[in-house]
C-alpha cells in the first residue's frame, strides 16, 4: 500500500475572526462577507505589483517629457532662474 502524504495548509491567508456566523443558521453570511472577515493577508503581493507598475510608468512618462527638446528647455531655464537667484 503506498504511502499518502497530506498537504500542507495554505499559508498567506489569515484565520477567521468569529466562524460561529458561517455555523449558525440564523445569522448565515454569504461567500463575500466570509472572505472579508478573513482578512487581507493575500493583498500586499497585489499592492506592490500595482505600485511597481504605476512607478514604472510614472518613469518612463518623465524620461520621455525631459529628453525631449520641449524638457530640455524647461530644465535649462529653471536652471538659469535658479543661478540668477543665487547670490555668488
């Protein structure tokens, strides 16, 4: 007879707060309010991979704008308005 394993539990999600109203009948809960109960454990890994996505963007969007010759002028003149400025 071979020998069965079982699985490992499911690690990254967070143990319900209260089971007792998925048990009891009079305050039965749908899928959804189960799930929110749970937690947010799984969510972080979304949440980085939104932000990594947006700041990547973000960085592109403004390498392309300031080595364009529309960039290139509004850095050089913000620069020039800084040393008028400065009092050396």
């Amino acid at each position: 007879m071979p020998h069965l394993t079982i699985p490992a539990p499911m690690t990254g999600l967070a143990p319900m707060t209260d089971p007792a109203p998925m048990t009891d009948p009079e305050t039965a809960c749908s899928p959804v309010r189960a799930l929110i109960e749970r937690g947010q454990a799984g969510m972080t890994t979304a949440e980085y991979a939104v932000g990594t996505v947006s700041a990547c963007s973000f960085a592109g969007l403004l390498f392309k704008l300031l080595s364009s010759s529309f960039g290139q002028n509004l850095l050089e003149g913000i620069f020039s308005k800084i040393t008028d400025l400065l009092p050396f």
